[in-house]
C-alpha cells in the first residue's frame, strides 16, 4: 500500500514537471491533427516551430494556429534545403532557447510537418538535448505522413503483405535515380520518393523514358490549399514546390 501510494505521488511529481515533446502536426490539413498532438499543444506554455527564413510564416505553425492564440510562440531557423546556414550552429543555438524556457518551469512544444519520424530536422535537436541535458523529461508523439496521406487521397496502396516499400529522397543524379527505379521495378519494390522539387524535370524525363509517367502518382503540398495530387503525366509545370512527392507501384 505505501509502495503504492509512493509511485503515485512519484507519478503526480513528474507529470508536473517541464517537458519538452516533438509534436508531429501532420501534412496540413489541421483535421488530420492527432488528439495526442492537441492535447500536447494545448498543455504546453511554449510552442517553438521552424520557419526557413526571417520573412516566412511556418507552414507548421499555421496548422495548429487555433490552439497556439495565448501561448509562446517561439519562430527558429531550419537549415532544410538552405545551404547558407551551419547545420550544427542551428540546432545548438535552437536546443539553447528550449532549454532555459524548460529550466524556467515552462513546458516547450516543437512542432514538426508531418511525421516526427520522417525526414525530420527536429531528430536533430531531440538528440542533443538526450546527450547534454539527459535531466530533461522528453517526449514523442507522431503525425500523419505526406506519404501515407496522398496514398490515403488517391485509394493508393502504399504496401500490400509481402511487398516492400522503398522511401528515400530524391537522388540528385540521372544514373543514381534510374537505378533506383529499375531495381525497384525488377523487385517488385514499391517507391516513395520525396522532395522532388527542383528535380522535377530530371525525374520526369527519366519516369518518360522508363514508361511509367501514366502510373506514378504526385502529390504536391499534401493538406495544403494548393494541393495537387495526380498523375504525373497531367502534370505540365516545369517546377514543382519543396514539398513533393511521387509513389510509385510496379504492378
């Protein structure tokens, strides 16, 4: 009994205490936010998202902006596909401000874009507060994928029992994609290849030259009001934006 009512009060104790939890928020759409990623937004005193620059709003923050009205709302820097920044100096100088909001008693929210678990910069900062502040009670809850969200839009099957699902992002050379594509066709393998973006009209050439245009499925700003999802023989611009995405069955 008292062992009990000792691990209860133990249990209270640290419920109380600060957190810091990486909040996926799903692709865009805020209906698609979990209730674990609400209930974790609206506990926490402050809410730290990434933005790509001083001038962008973070597409991140925009989602979750009913539940974020009285709150913190704390803007960091990502490098993503910027290369004027030190990778290591953002995250440091990022796990720096989360840190002293979590020693002043307040619970930290980081927002991340779809899955904590996918391409996420926020992986970056959870490792160093795990190795230089191990004091500190951290937390995961994870968000729907782009990925598994236009495959759900389009009734496209990501994987079925036996096959194997390849997610990668996109390779930046002609010889290394078009080994990735007739690997993945020979094995039955299906495809999902992310950050397409600027790569567009590379991959387009190459999807043309191995007859699979008419099948490959984009999805471009998933839950986002500008979202394209179709096939990318349809799809006629010479560009496609940061958040990209073509799926691929070999059926």
């Amino acid at each position: 009994m008292i062992i009990n009512k000792f691990l209860s009060l133990l249990n209270r104790y640290k419920t109380d205490l600060p957190t810091f939890t990486i909040v996926g928020v799903g692709p865009g759409d805020p209906s698609l936010l979990t209730i674990a990623a609400v209930d974790a937004i609206k506990k926490a005193k402050v809410i730290v998202f990434p933005i790509s620059d001083d001038n962008k709003k973070s597409f991140a923050a925009e989602i979750v902006k009913n539940y974020t009205k009285f709150k913190k709302n704390i803007p960091i820097i990502f490098p993503m596909a910027r290369k004027d920044f030190d990778p290591d100096e953002i995250w440091s100088n990022a796990v720096e401000k989360i840190v002293k909001y979590i020693k002043n008693g307040e619970s930290v929210v980081l927002l991340c874009l779809g899955d904590t678990s996918l391409f996420a910069s926020s992986s970056n900062i959870l490792r160093l507060i795990k190795n230089n502040h191990a004091e500190i009670i951290t937390k995961t809850i994870p968000g729907i994928s782009s990925i598994s969200a236009a495959a759900a839009l389009n009734d496209f099957d990501l994987v079925k029992k036996g096959e194997t699902l390849i997610i990668k992002e996109c390779p930046s050379s002609e010889s290394e994609l078009t080994t990735l594509i007739r690997e993945s066709k020979s094995n039955k393998t299906v495809l999902a290849i992310m950050k397409v973006g600027k790569r567009w009209n590379l991959v387009r050439e190459i999807l043309k030259r191995e007859d699979i245009i008419n099948t490959s499925l984009i999805a471009l700003s998933v839950g986002m009001p500008d979202q394209i999802i179709q096939y990318a023989s349809q799809y006629k611009k010479e560009f496609m934006p940061y958040f990209s995405l073509i799926l691929i069955r070999f059926d």
